[in-house]
C-alpha cells in the first residue's frame, strides 16, 4: 500500500496485492500482481477502489496529468470525476 496523493479534499492509495498461482510443474510457482486505487473523497466522506481496465485508464490519466505540473487544483478536479462515482461511506475504526 503506497500512498500517492494527499490533499485536504481528496487521498490516493495505490494498493497492490500478491497472487501466487502454481504452475504445470509442482515445484514452480508464479507470482502475479493485482491491486488498484483507492480514491477517497475527505469531504463527501466516501471511498471506492478501482481495478482493472479502469485503474489502467486513471493511471495514464494521472501519468499525462503530472507532465503538465498540475496544481493541487487541477489534480483535485481530475480526482473529481472518478470520486463522483464513490459510494462507499468512510468509516473509522
């Protein structure tokens, strides 16, 4: 677990998570990575994670977003558009 991006409105977590498959042979085994971001929205107090094709697209989006030096601003309104589609509540332990 990374933590990416910390604002006062938004937070990235970049979560990476082991798989470890056995192969044909018995004595070999591959290990594979799956994860994804978590993006939290600190105000609306709601979370989500993203996987998969959609992790893909928020990583290139970022990547293209930090080669024009965007300002904590710009980057919170990137963050914006995949917080809106948080549903999950916040919750403290």
């Amino acid at each position: 677990m990374h933590m990416l991006y910390n604002s006062d409105s938004y937070a990235v977590v970049q979560i990476d998570v082991a798989v470890i498959e056995p192969t044909l042979a018995l004595d070999e085994v591959t290990s594979l990575t799956r994860g994804g971001y978590e993006i939290v929205d600190k105000f609306a107090r709601k979370e989500m994670f993203i996987e998969g094709a959609l992790a893909e697209s928020f990583k290139v989006g970022v990547e293209a977003l930090i080669e024009t030096s965007p300002s904590i601003e710009e980057f919170d309104a990137y963050l914006e558009g995949f917080a809106g589609m948080a549903q999950q509540p916040v919750v403290m332990h």
